[in-house]
C-alpha cells in the first residue's frame, strides 16, 4: 500500500512537470501562422525585389539574388523568433535579438561545411555564391533556434538531433529547418546530370529546393500547429 502510494505522488508530482515543460515550448496558433505568414512574404518580397527592382533572379545573378533574399530575410526571422525567447527572465530581448545576431555567421560556416562535405565546388568563382547561400540556409535552419534557444544544449539536441518537438514552438522551428536541408539535398539531384542547363550550376537549383522545401514545411508546420490545438481544445472539452 505504501509502495502504490509512492507510486501516485510520484506520477501526480511528474504530470504537472510534463505540462509546464510542454508549455513553454508553446505558442498560440494564431501566433505561429503569423510567423510562418510574415516570414513568407518576407522571401516573397526578396524574389519581387530581386526580379522587378533589380532584374536579377537565380539563374542569372545567383550570388546578388541570395544576397537580397537573406539580407531581407535576416531583420524579419531574428525579430519575430526573439519574441519567444526561453528563460525570459535572464534573457532579453535584446540579447536574444543579438543570438540571432551571432547565430547567422556560425549556422552559415556549418551549412558551408556540410556542402563542402557533400560534393560543393569549391574555386574563387564559387567563394560568393557559396557564401551567401549559407547565409540564406542559416536564416532558414540555425538563427531561429539560436533566437529562441540561446545555447540550452539540450533543446537543440531534441530539436536537430532526434527531431523530436514539444510543442508549437518547436514544430515552427523544426519542421521549416528540415524541409530546407531536405529541400536542398532533393534540389542537388540534378547538378550532376548531363542536361547542360543553366539552371544545374551550383547554388541554382539547390536554393530552389531550400526555398521550395522552406516554404512548404511552414505549411505543413502551420497545419500540425492548428491540428494540435484543435486537439487540446476537444480534449478539454
């Protein structure tokens, strides 16, 4: 009997521990989706920027179009995710605003890397486009985990590691970041085929599939984040 009593405390006390820690890893719905939308138009407004503005796109000017698109991108990304920052009390927004800050740079040399790793080419006539394309992935990948996480080892690991999420909080941050690697590794496909396309040089296509894989994981991100609240909302019922 006092075993099964110890039992229940133990589970009563661990219940209450597993709601707050899936609670602050939570977001509304509503705010999520604004995330996701704003983020969108952002790189929406990148690309007519590049095209109308500038007369330039992927194809032709590769290097100055993702130029245009993370130095856009990167304000928008780093203020919104900063917003939801952990540990607020130690943490403000400023400083989370600054790990944003300092995210881009590390999360640009690791997607650098890891392309090098996986066959990029490397050449003086690369160094540019390489450069600014990992700035791009780092924004899509690194700078909101670095906003909202800082250096909590432990949230990174069940985010990029075992890709585990929480709660909404980490399926925006999550799901968009995979669907970018995954993207771009589905975008590599044709670089080595023997089309002889324009569109087959590096970062061309690979950035394609970033984007296209980006955007259409904040969908899928926007739509388990309504579906889950959808969820807890019967359950209480």
């Amino acid at each position: 009997m006092k075993t099964n009593a110890t039992t229940s405390s133990v589970k009563a006390s661990a219940e209450p521990e597993a709601e707050v820690s899936a609670s602050s890893h939570s977001i509304s719905a509503a705010e999520a989706i604004f995330v996701h939308l704003i983020s969108g138009l952002g790189l929406g407004l990148a690309v007519l920027l590049a095209r109308n503005v500038f007369s330039v796109n992927l194809v032709s000017h590769p290097s100055l179009t993702l130029r245009l698109i993370w130095v856009i991108e990167c304000p928008i990304v780093i203020l919104l995710y900063s917003r939801y920052r952990k540990n607020r009390e130690e943490c403000s927004y400023l400083k989370a605003v600054g790990r944003g800050l300092l995210g881009l740079p590390v999360g640009a040399l690791v997607n650098a890397l890891g392309a090098i790793a996986l066959g990029t080419p490397v050449g003086t006539q690369y160094f540019s486009k390489t450069i600014n394309w990992s700035l791009m992935m780092s924004l899509f990948t690194i700078v909101p985990a670095a906003s909202v996480f800082g250096v909590l080892w432990k949230d990174w690991q069940r985010i990029f590691a075992h890709t585990k999420p929480v709660g909404s909080l980490d399926l925006i941050i999550c799901l968009p970041a995979h669907g970018a690697v995954v993207g771009a590794w589905f975008g590599a496909w044709p670089m080595p085929l023997d089309w002889e396309r324009p569109w087959q040089e590096w970062p061309i296509c690979v950035s394609y599939g970033a984007i296209t894989g980006y955007l259409l994981a904040m969908v899928a991100s926007s739509c388990f984040v309504l579906a889950r609240a959808t969820l807890q909302h019967v359950k209480r019922d």
